[in-house]
C-alpha cells in the first residue's frame, strides 16, 4: 500500500492561485459594501442605481494600504449620497428646493390652492405665483376667463424658462431633479370643507432624476396647494386621475425608450421633446374633460358669478391714477395701471384695455422690486391719457 501523498499532515502548501475565484471574492466584498453602506443611510435599495463603475487603484509596491481603502469607500459613500438625495428630490406634490436641497422645507409646496410653480428665484427656492398672475405675465388672453373662474384652462412652458433663476452654485445639483417642461391649469373643483366646492390650481411637472451611471428617471409630478389629491397622491376626481395615468403610461414607455438607446450607444437622446409632446398631450386632455364635464353640470355657468371681474374698472381707476400709479412693463409694450384693492389694469400705450387682474399680497410690491415694472415715461403718460380720454 502507497503512503498517501504528504499534503494536509503538517501545513498545507499555498494554494494554487484561482484568479476567477479571487476576483469573485473581491467582487463580492465590494458589493456587500456598498449594500451595507446603502442600510446604513437607510437608502431603500430599489432607490440605488442599477449599477456602479468604480476607480480601483491598486498599489502593488505597497500593497492594500488605508488610503486605497479609503478611496474605495468613499466613491461608493458618494454615489449612495447622490442616490440619497434623488430619492429624497423627487417627492410626489412639492418641488425641490435647491436653496435648502430639500423636498420637505417650507418652500417645496405652493403656499395656497391658487398657487402654481413659477421658476426659481435666484438662491434656488422655488418661486409660487398665483394662476391668474401667470397668464397675465405671459399676456394671455385667456386670463381674464380664468379670473372669471369659468373655464378650465392649461398652459405648457418648457423646462429652460423654469429653470433660468438657478445660479450657477447649482449646477452640479441640477440633475438631483431637472424639470423637462411642466403644465399648469386650473381652477379644477375640488370639495371644500364646509359642503361646497371651491377651485384650485396644479402644477403638472415632468422631471427626470439622475439615477447614477447616466441613467434617468421620468416622472409626472402633479403639485397642489389644493384639495386635488388625497394623502396617497391620488386624485379625488377620477377623470383626473385616468388622464394622468395615460400620460404616466407614455411617459414610462420613453424612459424604456432612453434605457434601450442607452444599451445599444451608450448615450441617451435628449428627451425634452418628447416630453413636451406627452405634457401638450396631457393639457389637450384636461381641457377637453372640462368643457364636457362643464356642459353636462352646469358647473361652468354657476362658477362664472363667483369670481369677481375687475375689469369693469379697469377705464375709472387709469383715469383717476396718479402718475405714481402708472408704469410700463419691462418690455416697453403695455402699461399697467394700479387701481384699489390689488387690481392691476393693463393697457396698450394708446389707451386700450388689455385685461384686468387682481394681485395678491406683495405681487404689486415684487413687480416693482424686480424692474418688471417701472414707472412710466412722462411721455408715455401723456400718450396713455389722450388714449383713455383724459388729456
Ligand atoms: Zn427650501
């Protein structure tokens, strides 16, 4: 009988180098890295990126030091970070504020149910402006139906103009949440407190998140200072909530489209236009479900002597203002007229009424704070008065 071969009585000889299982082994400490650091951050693991490409630098003169350790752990210790905050970002029903990189601070949601998003200001808080006062920035005639409060109507703006007040501060930020485009609308009728309904206005944002490794996330947020949406974030009127769904579908289906773009060059196309189309869609949507909705109830017409019109004084107050009361809007094109109670009278430079609207709080004071508008010309003045018969 042959004595058995000598291995495995005293010290077993190195083992024979197995680079794939070796590799596996690194692999796996790595992974169990970042899992580990990702529950200590208590990040839900569906909120991590699907992937995470790493720098290693081996030193092989002085082999693993504490520094090569600590370079490792902190690329991942970024990324769970950046995944932290995007998760945190995109918080269905308030928008995020750079200024406090948050989605829970005071600034994230409209301060009342009139309120629709309306850009950044210049620390990176999103700026709240009442519905009525955002067409009549845009001079869109539709303002004075929307006042009248009979109508729903919608307005499609696109992503650069809302995200023009962020500073360069927050550039490296701005894929946390970048707005693509939005639609604002309103007034919807939601039920108020004591039996009866009152109007509200939403926001309807398309916002892509930066998951990590150059992948987006597509979501439609619909904000509200209203009672449009339940605690869950569903909406109390279900044709609301079925053309939401419809553009939800679509817009899922383009983030499929930019995952598979991805795959096959590495680069994902702008989605911006396409993202466009789904919210012009959506606006198309919710105004055609309107004016039906309108017809079969009657709601339309009953709503009509709710709000108050301020145009009917729109020719007395420019012929009593004061010339402190007149000022041209930053374009040069109009004139506004400041009347009593927050009414604001917009005029051609010849005396013709353009609309009327009521501003609320310190809108009249921030206009003239921000040079939107400034005090008119004693020419214009003179112009204006002939035109509205008080030479
Ligand atoms: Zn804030």
């Amino acid at each position: 009988m042959n004595p058995s071969p000598p291995h495995g009585r005293r010290g077993s000889p190195p083992p024979r180098p197995d680079p794939p299982a070796l590799a596996g082994r690194a692999l796996g400490a790595l992974h169990s890295l970042a899992k580990g650091l990702a529950r200590a951050r208590a990040l839900d693991p569906s909120a991590l990126p699907d992937r995470l490409e790493l720098r290693v630098d081996l030193d092989l003169k002085r082999g693993p030091s504490f520094e090569g350790a600590r370079g490792l752990l902190d690329q991942i210790a970024a990324r769970i970070e950046w995944a932290l905050r995007a998760a945190a970002a995109l918080r269905s029903g308030r928008v995020y504020c750079f200024f406090c990189s948050s989605s829970d601070c005071a600034h994230a949601a409209p301060p009342d149910a009139d309120s629709v998003f309306d850009g950044y200001e210049a620390p990176g808080r999103p700026r709240w402006t009442d519905l009525p006062t955002v067409f009549l920035d845009r001079r869109d005639p539709r303002v004075d139906t929307l006042y009248g409060r009979r109508h729903l109507v919608t307005l499609v703006e696109e992503g650069p103009a809302l995200r023009s007040g962020l500073i360069e501060a927050f550039a490296a930020d701005a894929r946390v949440y970048e707005i693509l485009g939005q639609v604002v609308a309103g007034f919807f009728e939601v039920p108020s407190g004591n039996g009866r309904r009152e109007g509200s206005a939403a926001t309807f944002q398309v916002v892509r998140t930066a998951t990590g490794e150059g992948r987006s996330r597509l979501r439609l947020n619909a904000v509200s200072g209203g009672a449009l949406f339940d605690e869950r974030g569903a909406s109390v009127d279900p044709s609301l909530g079925r053309i939401l769904d419809i553009a939800r579908r679509r817009l899922a289906s383009l983030e499929r489209e930019l995952a598979g773009a991805r795959r096959r060059g590495g680069t994902e196309p702008d989605p911006t236009p396409k993202a466009l189309s789904i919210l012009r869609a959506f606006a198309r949507d919710l105004e055609h479900h309107e004016r039906a909705g309108a017809r079969r109830t009657g709601h339309g017409r009953e709503r009509s002597d709710a709000g108050h019109r301020p145009t009917a004084l729109a020719f007395p107050e420019a012929r009593e203002a004061g010339v402190d009361r007149i000022f041209a809007d930053e374009r040069g094109e109009t004139l506004v007229v400041l009347g009593k109670a927050g009414r604001a009278h917009v005029f051609t430079a010849d005396g013709r009424h353009v609309t009327s609207v009521v501003l609320r709080g310190d809108e009249v004071a921030r206009r003239i704070r921000t040079r939107r508008w400034k005090p008119a010309s004693p020419e214009a003045i003179a112009l204006f008065r002939t035109g509205i018969g008080r030479g």
